[in-house]
C-alpha cells in the first residue's frame, strides 16, 4: 500500500476563506435541505461565485454538479481529510473532475514520496493473433508481433531546461495515496505558442471502470532539471525541484472507453488509454503559457501510422519502481511491434524497454522527436517492454474538446 505523504503547509487566510465559501454556496445549492418545491434539488450554480473567488481557486466557470453535498464533509476535506477519506466512496463519487487549486500542496518532501502509478499485464492478457488481423490480410489489427528484447532506459542528461523534451511529472492524490506519472506539453491549435495543454494517460487521472477521477491533478515540467538524488529532493528548494512552476489541472478529460473499461490489471481499456490536461499555474500572478515555460510543446499525431512503416519510438519518463527511484528522467528508443490485448479495439504500439512505474502517461516520440504517436500505458511486471496506444478519433476528440474548452 503507497505511504500517503506528509502533511503540506496550511494554505493562506485568504485561499482558506475563499475556500470555505464556495464549499458553502454549492453545499446549499446541492444539499438535500435545499429542496425546491418541485421536491428536485436546485443545481449547483458558478453563478454564486465571485470571480475572484474562482481565480483565487482556479476553477472553471462550470463547477461540477456532484459535488459532496455534507458541507462537514468538504470543509474537512478543505483543511486535509482528503486524505483519509472512505477510499471506495471517494472515487466512485468523482464522477465530475474538481481539482482547485491548494497552494504549497505539492512541496518537494510530497512529491519525493509518490508513487508510481502502474498497469501490470502478464502473457494470458495478450491476444497472440500473429497469423494475421481480423480480416485476415495481415493488417496491423488484430495482430500481436513477438515479444521484444529488452531496451535498457537510458538517463536524459541534465539540466532539463530549454530542451527538446518538454517533459514533466504528474502528480495526483488517488484512493491508494499520493501517486506520479509522466506527461507532456503538447502544441494547442487554438493557442499558437501559448499552449496550457499536457497529455498522460488516461489511467493517471481516473480510475477507470467503476470507479471515478482523482484529485489535487498537478503537472510539474522538467522536474528536479538537475537530477539530483532522491535522498537530496526532501529537503531541496522549490527552484531545483519545481524551477517553472507547479501548474495545477483546470480540466481533463479521458476517452468514454477508458472511463467504462478501464482497469488496474490485466490491460483492460490500454488501447485507449490517454488523456489531455489544461493546466494553470499555482502562481496564479504569473500570465507566461505554460508553452513558453516549458520552452516548447511536441505536436500530437493521431493519423495512427502503420505499425511497420514507423521507424522508431522513444518512450520518455520518470520511472519511479525499482531500480528508478522517481528522481530522474530517462528514455528507450526501439523500432515499434504490434500488440492486441482486446481484438475489437486498435492494436497497440509495443517497445523494448526497461522503464517501471511513475513512466505512465510519458510521450512516444517519433524519429523527429516533435511528434507524439503515443504515450505510455502498460507494462509487464518483468519490466522489459512498454505498451501504448496507437491515437486515431478517440483520443483527438479528446483533445479537441479540453482545447476548445479554453
């Protein structure tokens, strides 16, 4: 069971005001004392808040309507209970994403802690179809190609600054406890140089089939540039671990078939596992694009090339399961093969690579290394290969939507 990290510093008087506030306006708004007439509730409005109140939290002009409606329960949750909440009833009950911002949450004692957020598959998840693909011309779907040899992650050297790699870690607060993936920065059409967009995994926002979305969603790009040691990070300035900012999800979305397959083991709802995040930062006086702090975005591809006519793959992470620790960014380039978990869905992409957990949700870049055809879903428990799926109008109607939601 992942350790549930240390408490964080209490935020200011003001956030906490601002805080109880909403928790008051939409507890009224959705609490069952709050009947109408009719006997139907009355729904929780955005109308009731200020906009300072929203930019103090950095909410969205929509607030979720199932929110808690127990104001005990959410000015507990408030000043930290989170934590401790049921664990079963707090995920199935996250049926609408809520992240509002809680400054100095995600210290660097808090993110040394989490864990990696892993999907484990074995050799009877795999569909062995290598006689050809549904419709038998041999076809990338349908078709699982020969396992590949193991690729050895290798360390991306540092500092991460102003590089090619506009990669970070994402951080989440889940019903087993604090926990990190990897995302990306990924170009918004609507916003040309100014993007606020990351893509990760679906599984490092929701838990999938049953179950609901995860809180405090927290992307920190180009995290710990230097590479310091783990046992360094605890004590280590908010600048070595977070020098361009913690920047908090104001949205994120999934795919319909992550959300009702999804699940921990056995690869279910992989083949569409991805997610986009629009983010902001937790210095709300700060206007820069996450983009321009970052020093650049990758395009995101979901023309969902043929298999055999991509060169090569790099899978992009913070592997955080041993012998990672979680402190460093590393990468594996191989030549992609097929793999088929459920015939009736994409065949997915599938490297050789020595990557474990907290590498999730990482890009897969192509021999250019500024378009991302993937990003990392699954792997086996012997950790010599990584899995992810191949984005066609699934994960672009994803995309679409956080971009246009603005």
């Amino acid at each position: 069971m992942p350790s549930i990290a240390r408490s964080a510093r209490r935020r200011s008087a003001l956030a906490a005001a601002a805080v109880a506030a909403v928790l008051a306006v939409t507890a009224t708004a959705c609490g069952p004392e709050d009947d109408q007439a009719d006997g139907k509730p009355s729904p929780a409005s955005s109308e009731h808040l200020t906009g300072d109140l929203k930019k103090d939290l950095g909410l969205p002009d929509d607030l979720p309507k199932d929110l808690p409606t127990s104001l005990k329960d959410l000015d507990a949750w408030k000043n930290g209970a989170w934590k401790n909440w049921d664990r079963d009833k707090w995920l199935k009950e996250a049926k609408q994403f809520f992240n509002p911002i809680i400054d100095d949450l995600w210290n660097p004692d808090r993110m040394k802690d989490a864990d990696g957020n892993d999907r484990k598959v074995d050799d009877s998840d795999i569909d062995d179809g290598q006689s050809g693909g549904r419709d038998g011309t041999g076809e990338d779907e349908g078709v699982t190609d020969p396992t590949p040899q193991p690729v050895k992650a290798s360390a991306v050297p540092t500092p991460y600054t102003q590089d090619d790699l506009p990669v970070g870690k994402v951080f989440m607060d889940t019903p087993k406890g604090s926990m990190v993936c990897s995302g990306a920065v990924v170009k918004d059409p609507r916003h040309p140089g100014k993007s606020n967009l990351v893509a990760t995994a679906g599984h490092c926002v929701h838990g999938g089939k049953g179950k609901g979305w995860y809180r405090n969603v927290v992307f920190v790009p180009d995290y710990n540039p230097k590479g310091l040691p783990n046992e360094q990070l605890a004590n280590a300035s908010q600048s070595d671990v977070a020098p361009k900012g913690i920047w908090w999800a104001k949205r994120a979305r999934t795919t319909d078939h992550w959300i009702n397959n999804g699940a921990e083991r056995g690869g279910k709802g992989a083949q569409q596992d991805f997610a986009v995040l629009r983010v902001q930062p937790e210095d709300k006086t700060d206007s820069t694009s996450l983009e321009e702090k970052a020093g650049g975005a990758v395009q995101v591809s979901f023309s969902t090339p043929r298999v055999k006519s991509v060169e090569s793959l790099t899978a992009v992470g913070y592997p955080a399961a041993p012998p990672f620790d979680g402190a460093k960014m590393y990468r594996c380039a191989d030549k992609p093969g097929r793999l088929t978990l459920d015939p009736e869905q994409p065949t997915m992409y599938r490297i050789g690579c020595t990557m474990t957990a907290g590498a999730s949700g990482g890009p897969w870049l192509d021999a250019s290394g500024t378009r991302l055809l993937s990003v990392t879903s699954i792997g086996p428990v012997t950790a010599d290969w990584l899995a992810g799926a191949r984005l066609g109008k699934e994960a672009k109607a994803v995309f679409d939507t956080v971009s246009r939601e603005g």
